[in-house]
C-alpha cells in the first residue's frame, strides 16, 4: 500500500493555482443519440494545477522538497486549498451545527462535508466528500445543537470516538438552573450531557443538559427544575449521543492529495523558475 505523509502543505495550493472537481460518470450513447448514464459513487474529486511561476528561491525549494518527499505520484500528503478549507461554507468559521456526523458503529462516527443541502436532492441523494484529515484543534461536536465534550477525533481518518463514560446521579434540586451532583465523571463549562433513569422527578429525564458552572461532586445546568416533580432518587449522565440525537460538527479540513504528473521546471532565469503543467488530485481513499 500506498505511504501517506502526514505533514500539512500550507503554501502549494495558493493563489495563482487553479482546481477543477469531478464526478466519475460513465456514459454511453445509443445510435438513436440517447444517453445512458452510471455514475460510479457520489464523491466530488478535485484535482489541482499548482502550475505558477516560482517567484523566490524559497518556494521553488519547497515544490522540490515535497514531490522528493513524496516520491512523485507514490505518496500522498496534506494540502491546504486557500478557497476551501471549512465545514462552514468555503472559508467560514467552523460551528458545532455545521455538518451532520455519519455513524460507523457503536460510538464512532466520520467526519463529512455534505453539499447541495439549500435545495430537496435528486435520487441519488447529497454529495459529500469524506473528510479524513481534519485540522487538530479545530473540530468541534454537538448532539441536538448542544456541545459535547467527551469525545476524540483521529486527525488521520477524520473519525470521532464517543466516551462511553457515565456519571450516578446521586442529587438533583428543584431550581431555575437545576444543581445536579453525580459520580464517575466530570462535565466541563459548556459541555451537555443527556439524562435519564431519574425516579421522582421524571420530567428531566430525556432532556441533555448545558453545564453553567461547576462545583465538587457535580454541575449546575440550564435546566429549570423548579416546577418538576422532587427527585427521589437513581439516574445517569451520558455525554455519548442517545438513540435519536442528530450528532453534528463544525471542522477546518486539508486534502489528501498526491502528485499526478512530473515536476517540470523552466530555468529562465534563477530564481525565478516557472512551473508547468503540475497537478495535484485528490485521494479519495488515502
């Protein structure tokens, strides 16, 4: 198989480049001009012409660095496009609402960008390219529109892993923000989890809570109790998503490319070598 270099390319996919996307359709036509069309998958490709005069000494070294590096077209690696890098929109900051997380099974769940989505899709359904090398620090993941905190991402695969950890409710008070203590975990500011098994005050369960603050032993939350029932006793907290919770994220993103043609440079002058006919494509699979 393949090597891919985890290293990030921020500078090749630049100004003065150019891409163009695809998809893979096949399409004959009959003698009667009518054409039958099979499309192989749902995936927007891109390819990449980083074909731009190298206009310092230090840009052109650096071309030459990563097609070696690389090997020519054996390996891949991360490029940042300058016009599309976010989950929101092209180049908008990332919100935790942005795209719909995909479920792979039990408590991990990949990364996509969905496109299209401002109008009803036809039969095939929405594109999405599959997001496998999302920035570290960047992604950020919410069940109903509310942040959840316990989870990690691998920024290699773009795939997001849920805590199956969970805290024994020992206390809730009836408040206009309800005083929740607990054992097993810890929530932070900002974080929610979803609640349930609660006897007595019944009415809190199946709602996911947003910590206010926090003190030993447990949090206060969003949730105003002071007209529910009293707490009697029992109960879980689950930052994990619960069966019919939309899981979304908010992400910055790079491409997983590879070189598709030689490097090719003029000497015209030196250091001011241009480039010709150099492209990048996007793997679709690294």
């Amino acid at each position: 198989m393949a090597d891919f270099l985890e290293e990030r390319i921020s500078d090749l996919i630049r100004y003065g480049s150019s891409w163009a996307e695809d998809y893979q359709v096949d399409i004959t036509t009959t003698s009667s001009g009518q054409e039958d069309r099979f499309m192989r998958h749902t995936f927007p490709r891109r390819t990449f012409d980083v074909s731009y005069m190298m206009t310092t000494q230090k840009l052109y070294d650096e071309l030459c660095a990563i097609y070696h590096r690389a090997h020519g077209k054996y390996s891949g690696f991360r490029a940042r496009c300058y016009d599309e890098w976010s989950s929101n929109g092209a180049t908008g900051t990332p919100t935790m609402v942005d795209q719909p997380l995909t479920l792979i099974s039990g408590l991990t769940y990949q990364l996509r960008k969905y496109y299209g989505r401002d109008k009803s899709a036809g039969a095939s359904g929405y594109p999405y390219r599959t997001i496998y090398k999302p920035v570290s620090g960047t992604v950020i993941v919410a069940a109903d529109a509310k942040k959840v905190g316990a989870w990690t991402v691998d920024t290699t695969t773009g795939v997001v892993t849920f805590s199956a950890t969970t805290g024994s409710i020992t206390s809730i008070t009836n408040a206009a923000q309800a005083s929740i203590s607990f054992t097993g975990t810890t929530y932070a500011i900002g974080d929610s989890f979803y609640i349930s098994g609660v006897t007595g005050m019944t009415q809190i369960n199946g709602l996911r809570a947003i910590v206010v603050s926090t003190f030993i032993g447990g949090c206060v939350v969003n949730i105003d109790s002071s007209g529910f029932s009293a707490y009697a006793g029992g109960g879980t907290t689950q930052a994990k998503p619960y069966a019919g919770e939309v899981v979304t994220a908010g992400f910055e993103f790079d491409y997983p490319v590879r070189f598709d043609t030689a490097l090719v440079a003029g000497q015209d002058y030196p250091g001011y070598r241009p480039a010709e006919g150099i492209r990048l494509i996007e793997l679709l699979r690294p």
